[in-house]
C-alpha cells in the first residue's frame, strides 16, 4: 500500500475466511441466501446465480470499456471506479462507491475504510500516474507496471465486493495499451493460486517481484488462447 502500508501486519487474524462487516448496506446479505449473497438489486439469493451473472456482467463491462479508454489514457482513481460501475452498476446498489466497512479475508486485513479514499488518491498519484499509459519497450517493463498497480490497487481492496476482479479489469485495458491481447487469467489456480495470494501480500513490503513472475506468466500464456485453432 501506499501509505499506511504496515497497519495489516499485526492485525491479519480476523474472522478467518470471512468479510468483516458492520450493518450498512454493503453489508447485508439477500434474504434466503444464508448469508452466501449480498443483498443486491435483482434479488438473487443463490450464489452459483450470483456467479453466473457477475461473470456475464463483467464480460459485457469488459466490451463496453475497451472502446472507452484509448490507448494513450491515463487512468485515474475516478476511473477505476467508473470501470466498477460499469460492470456491477445494475447489481449492486453500492458499485463504484468506496467501502465503508472494514473487510479481512483468509486472515489478511486490507486497507481500514477510513483511509480507502486517501490510499486511492496516492494510488493516482503514484502507480497509476507512472505506469499508465502503459506503453513500454519489453514485456518485462510491461509486467512490472501490472504487477505495481494490480497488487497496490488489491491491498487498498476499496470496494465491498470484486476487487481482484477489477483490478484484473484495470490489468487487461492496460495490456492492451501496451499492445498485447486481452489477457487470460485462467492459469492462476491451484498452487498459482496460492502463489498470486503470496505475491498481493509481498506488496505490503513493496516487494513486486513475485507478482512480476505471475503477470510475466500470464503474458506468455495468454498468445495461445488467441491463436486460431
């Protein structure tokens, strides 16, 4: 993180595997939903229902967005939450709106709430100023500036819900300004997947590296999915 980097380290062990919330909106869940479903603006209370449509809304979104910035675009904190919107703006009541609650996962506690907006100005002026457009000369500088803003951007973690998956987002129209594919994420399971978690919490340290190996991967593998059978 930015600022305020350290403030995770010693309070990681909080309700384990679970969101820690408080009674506001995006707190609540679907009535029905066990406590599985946020409550959302179409009522979904099944999880597997609200997969599905969160996945088929963020690849309408992903559509829509890349006519939207242009290659040279430099993105903003504003942007990343017009890119939240437009994917969960017909779902969630609270899309695109910073969190007001405090949310740990596995054990790891992100950004307070309280600094959320702070943490996103400093991640407009740091990161996102520096690395977007992101038009570089190598794949390896290219992976650097992914690796810099999606792990920066997941530890601030400012939205109730789908962080990872928007700041994949934010990594894909980056990509393509630097003139690669859309980028496949489908790799990054099992181990991998244990290894991308790794690699969030080596950020709090400014250690990149690990992320680094995990978009450099990402690069390589990502030509084949495009290539015509």
């Amino acid at each position: 993180m930015i600022e305020d980097r350290n403030q995770g380290k010693d309070l990681r062990m909080i309700t384990k595997g679970k969101y820690d919330t408080s009674g506001l909106i995006e707190a609540q869940f679907e009535s029905g939903s066990r406590g599985r479903v946020l409550k959302n603006l179409r009522g979904i209370a099944r999880k597997r229902e609200m997969d599905h449509v969160e996945g088929e809304e963020q690849l309408r979104a992903l559509r829509e967005l890349i006519a939207v910035y242009d290659f040279d675009h430099r993105f903003t904190s504003a942007d990343v939450c017009d890119i939240h919107r437009a994917w969960l703006g017909t779902v969630y009541e609270w899309a695109g709106i910073y969190r007001r609650v405090n949310i740990s996962k596995g054990g790891f506690l992100f950004a307070a709430a309280a600094q959320v907006p702070s943490l996103m100005k400093d991640f407009e002026k740091g990161p996102l100023r520096e690395y977007t457009p992101c038009i570089f000369g190598s794949p390896e500088k290219v992976a650097k500036a992914l690796a810099v803003v999606h792990a920066e951007l997941v530890l601030i973690h400012p939205f109730r819900e789908g962080n990872g998956r928007v700041a994949r987002m934010v990594s894909i129209l980056m990509a393509l300004q630097a003139g690669l594919p859309p980028l496949d994420f489908s790799g990054i399971r099992g181990k991998r997947r244990k290894d991308y978690f790794t690699a969030v919490q080596a950020g709090l340290d400014r250690n990149y590296e690990p992320m680094e190996e995990i978009f450099s991967d990402v690069i390589r593998r990502t030509p084949a999915i495009h290539e015509p059978e």
